[in-house]
C-alpha cells in the first residue's frame, strides 16, 4: 500500500480547508474582501436580510460566514480521517472517505471554482491510487 498517497491527498485538503478558515476569519473580523460579492450593494442587502428559514435570526451574511466557517472545520476533519486511516487499521473507513472526495469533486464542479475543483480532483486520484490500486 502506497500510504504516501493518501497522506498527500490529506495534506491538500487540510492546506485548502486552512486557507478557507483564514479568508472566512478575515470578512467575520476585519473588512470583508474574501467571500464577499463584487457589488457592495449586494453585501449591504445581505447584512440587512434575515433567511427565510429563520426570519427572526441572524442575517444572511452572517449565516453564510458561518456556513463557511463549518465548512472549514469539517474540511480540517476530513483530512484527519484520512491520516488516521492511514496511521491505524481502519480499511473499512477507506471507501467511504473515496466517496465522499468524489463528491467533493462533483460538488466543486458544479457550484464551486478551478480550485477546490483541482484540489478536490487531485485528493480523489490520490486516495484511489493509494487504496485501491
């Protein structure tokens, strides 16, 4: 077994999911320039707009920071599993973190950009050719 592979795939995502931490830490903190939309206006809707989902809660862009920042944190736990995967004897674990890299990727496809889409690519064929192959 090629355990450097998986190791790899695990160190992408965590330098990806770290990445996106320290950009979602910045707009909740300081001035937002990260994941904030290129018409100022637009930010101004969302910081004023509750969801529909919970109308007396917080406002949409608040929410969406913290969707990002959960987002991050799971990331981070992904590439844990990987390198526990790894470093103990957990084979059954291994196809279900392969699904869930695939999904990743088809995800970053079709609402994300070119790269978590190539981060994403790049974990799957590294766990793949790491575990199955």
């Amino acid at each position: 077994m090629k355990t450097y592979l998986p190791l790899a795939a695990a160190a992408i995502i965590a330098v990806l999911a770290t990445i996106h931490l320290v950009y979602t830490l910045q707009d909740m903190f300081g001035r937002p320039r990260y994941f904030t939309p290129r018409d100022r206006a637009l930010l101004e809707a969302m910081q004023t707009t509750q969801l529909s989902l919970a109308p007396t809660g917080r406002d949409f862009w608040s929410a969406m920071l913290g969707f990002h920042l959960t987002h991050s944190i799971g990331l981070l736990l992904f590439a844990l599993l990987i390198v526990l995967s790894v470093t103990t004897p957990l084979p059954a674990l291994r196809p279900v973190l392969i699904g869930i890299a695939l999904l990743l990727t088809l995800i970053a496809w079709r609402c994300w950009f070119h790269i978590p889409l190539a981060g994403c690519a790049a974990v799957s064929v590294l766990l793949i050719a790491g575990w199955v192959f």
